[in-house]
C-alpha cells in the first residue's frame, strides 16, 4: 500500500500533466486559427433598430441649443517676482450663453470673478476677445459682449421657471473640465434652494437637479423638454469637486429680471422699501431680543418705510443700543437673517404694495409698505 507521500507526489504529477496538456492543447488551437490569416474578417454589424422618440429629441435639443452655448477662458494679470514684470495668465475657464442678437453673452459671475480678460469661442470654433457690461454677485451673474461682425450665434430660446414641477426632464450643456460643448441630462430634484457664495451672500430660489454638473459647467444653460432655458447652472454641491449628482442652476425668472438692468445700468439695483441694515448689529439685536429676523438700523427720510411708520434702532446718550423694528415675515414668509431679506424683496417689482410682520417693543404687527426702487 502507499503511503501518505506516494499519494501526495502521485497527485501533484496527475495536476502537472493536466496542465501540460491544457497548454498545449490551447496552442494547437491558437496556431491553427492564425495559421490561416485570410480567414480573419471583420465581424457581422448587428443592425441597430430606430432610435426612440425621446433619443432623437434629445438630439434635437442639443444640435438646436448648441449653437447658442459658448466656451469661456480667462486670464488675470500677475506679476513675477523675480523680474517685477506684469504678464496674463489663464485662470480658468467656464460656459456662457448667448442672450440676444446684440452679442451679450450671459455667464456666471464667479467664472470671471478676479479676471482681467477673458475670451469666448463659438461653437464653430471662432474666438473673440470679450468685455465686461455688468455684474450682479448677489445672484452669481454676469454680462459679457462679443462683437460677430457675420454669421451671429442665435440667441437661445427663453422659457420661464415659475411653472416647474419636480421630476420634469432637464439638459445641461456647458464645458466640464475643457471638454466642450457637452450634454448631460437629469430632472428637475428640488425648487427654491438656497445657497451661500463664497463672500456670504445667499443666493436663493435655484433649481436643483441631477443632471451631472461639474467645473467648467458653470455659466452653461439648463434646458427643458422645449429647449428653452430655464436656468443657468451655477454650482454643484459635492464634497470630491466633481459631481455628485446635486446641482444648482439660477431660475430663468431672476435672470430675466435681473440681466436687463445690467445691460442697461451696468449693475443691479434690488427693490428696496427704503431702510439700512448692518449684520453685526443685526446679530446682537436679534441674540438679545431672542427674535430671528432682519433689525433696522436706518429709516431713510422720505421712504416707503418712513411713509409707514417704520421705527430704526437708536444709540442712547450713554452708549447702549436701544433695539426698533425687526422685521421677521415678508408677505407671510419667515426672515430668518439679513440675506433672506434681501433675497425675498428681490421678488418684487417698485410699485408693489407688501405686507411685512415686525417685532416692536413685545409685539408682532402687519405693516402695508410700498415697495420702492433701492
């Protein structure tokens, strides 16, 4: 009988052959196949069957919009330090979209924030040197021009954001990490976010989708099923850089309000009803009075507010902060801080009659206040 070894060796020489054999055997076939190259041709193509209906109206959105959408560079004057010589260098890049026929070119206001020059290419691959009509930070927007002296882009059809429902198809286009003129489609995920920028500021009422937003999409627009726009995409909440399936875009509604006061005045002037505030006092007011809201400092003389009563905090002879109204509901929406004032006026038009809630000496009042230019 063998024993325990013999049966071991016996086993690993069995396993050696089968290997041996299966190498070979996989050889002959191998040689044979290439033995005979002109036997080797391309496989068959499956056909492909029609492309569906929402494919081929993907394609028309695209193809239709693409025109309109721009690539955007910047550089920013930087001196060296050894030589103390000035000189550009690139800075960044982003999209655009053009706005009307007269070359405006809409873009986010970050994509050019600390720019001092920046190009546009068109789709056609055309690069023009563009200059700078107005800025708006409050609500991360900018205006560019191009003079096209033949073949102009199309202004990109416009749509409107106060109608949209959550779960409704969108499309992105824009220019992710240089890589141009790119379409990315997702839903509608939320309405009326609120973000802050980098300085603070709220920006409020965006759209938040899916679509797959990252660097280089800002400034791009964000479609419907129509092709119009309905916003343009401005940041994307991620905490790698890249898209993580949440992104913002500012509602058609605003940029329609807030891009022809550029074009015309160079800047944005918000409705106001005539009153200053001031964060750092708004702060200790509302910490000591344990109400949230936004505290005024200053009633204009002449004002809408001054026309309704409204009271500002005063400095008593010995130093200490004597509190007046704050204002905590704008048309029955709570004002939690300053920025969430500023962000509800934004949605009224001058000439508009508001009703605000204020917190004066212990109670809360309803005050009509007219709402006026800023």
């Amino acid at each position: 009988m063998p024993n325990e070894d013999q049966k071991s060796f016996g086993s690993w020489i069995s396993t050696l052959m089968l290997l041996v054999i299966t190498c070979v055997s996989g050889g002959l076939v191998y040689l044979n196949a290439a033995s005979d190259p002109s036997k080797i041709e391309p496989r068959a193509i499956t056909p492909r069957g029609a492309l569906t209906d929402e494919e081929n109206s993907t394609i028309s959105i695209f193809e239709n919009a693409k025109k309109s959408v721009v690539f955007i560079s910047t550089k920013q004057r930087v001196r060296d330090y050894w030589t103390r010589n000035i000189f550009s260098a690139p800075s960044g890049t982003g999209s655009g979209l053009v706005w009307d026929s007269q070359g405006h070119v809409i873009t986010n206001f970050h994509v050019i924030k600390g720019s001092s020059e920046a190009t546009i290419r068109l789709e056609d691959g055309r690069d023009y040197k563009a200059s700078l009509v107005g800025v708006s930070p409050s609500h991360d927007l900018a205006v560019l021009k191009i003079i096209v002296t033949n073949q102009s882009p199309p202004p990109i059809p416009i749509g409107e954001s106060n109608d949209l429902k959550v779960g409704q198809k969108v499309y992105a286009i824009g220019n992710p990490f240089g890589l141009d003129w790119t379409l990315t489609t997702g839903i509608v995920s939320a309405l009326d976010r609120s973000i802050s920028t980098d300085s603070g500021q709220n920006i409020e009422h965006l759209i938040q989708t899916d679509a797959a937003i990252n660097p280089g999409n800002s400034g791009g627009p964000l479609l419907d099923s129509s092709g119009r726009l309905i916003g343009v995409n401005t940041a994307i909440y991620s905490p790698s850089g890249a898209s993580a399936g949440i992104g913002f875009a500012v509602p058609i509604d605003t940029i329609n309000r807030v891009v022809p006061q550029l074009i015309k005045y160079k800047k944005y002037t918000p409705p106001s009803i005539g009153i200053h505030l001031d964060a750092d006092l708004n702060r200790r007011i509302t910490e000591t009075m344990g109400v949230k809201g936004a505290a005024i400092l200053r009633v204009l003389p002449g004002s809408s507010a001054a026309k309704a009563g409204l009271e500002a905090a005063r400095l008593r002879s010995d130093g200490v902060i004597v509190p007046g109204d704050i204002i905590t509901k704008i048309q029955g929406i709570s004002v939690g801080s300053i920025s969430k004032y500023y962000g509800l006026m934004d949605d009224f038009k001058v000439g508009e009659e508001i009703v605000i809630t204020i917190h004066r000496h212990g109670e809360n009042l309803n005050i009509v206040v007219r709402v006026q230019g800023g």
